[in-house]
C-alpha cells in the first residue's frame, strides 16, 4: 500500500472518531428539555384538564336536546352497527353502488 493512501485512510479514520465524539457531547444533551419542548407540555397538559370540561358540557347538550324531543337516543343495537360500517373497509360503498359489492 502506498503512503498517500495509507495516509488518506488514517485521515479518514481521524475523522471518524472525531464525528463520533461529536456525537456522544450532543447525545449527552437530548433528554434535557428545551423552552419549546416545555411550551409544548404545558399546552398538552392544558388541553387535558379541558377535555374533561368538554365532555360534560357535550354530555349536557345532548341530554339537553333528547329532553327536548329533537333527538332520540341510539340503541346498543343501532350504535353497534354503525361502528360495523365504521370499521368496514370502504363500507360507505355499499350505500353508493350495491352492485359493486356482487
């Protein structure tokens, strides 16, 4: 081997530790939180505590609007078959051609 590429591969084998190094020094940094990161929690945290809120009030109107005879509550039967067609890959097909489906 000559000396220029023997020379070139310790180059290339310097160069490698060094990037190495360099990403042990950040490495050593990525679970610390940064203003952003904390920004994003708090946010997260926030939306929580609200969808509880939410939720009664959701629960309310609706109780509301049953109270008021303009809606009537779904059966277990009509809530499970509308999950069925949920879950049914491209079941809303069925309503637009039956044919299709034959």
């Amino acid at each position: 081997m000559s000396d220029n590429l023997f020379n070139a591969e310790l180059h290339d084998a310097d160069r490698y530790n060094e990037i190495q190094e360099q990403r042990a020094t950040y490495d050593d940094y990525g679970d610390e939180l940064n203003e952003h990161d904390l920004q994003i929690a708090q946010a997260q945290w926030e939306a929580e505590q609200h969808e509880a809120e939410w939720d009664a009030a959701n629960d309310e109107c609706e109780q509301a609007d049953i109270d008021a005879g303009w809606v009537t509550p779904a059966t277990k039967e009509e809530v499970s078959e509308w999950l069925a067609e949920q879950d049914a890959p491209f079941g809303f097909m069925t309503h637009d051609d039956p044919d299709y489906w034959d």
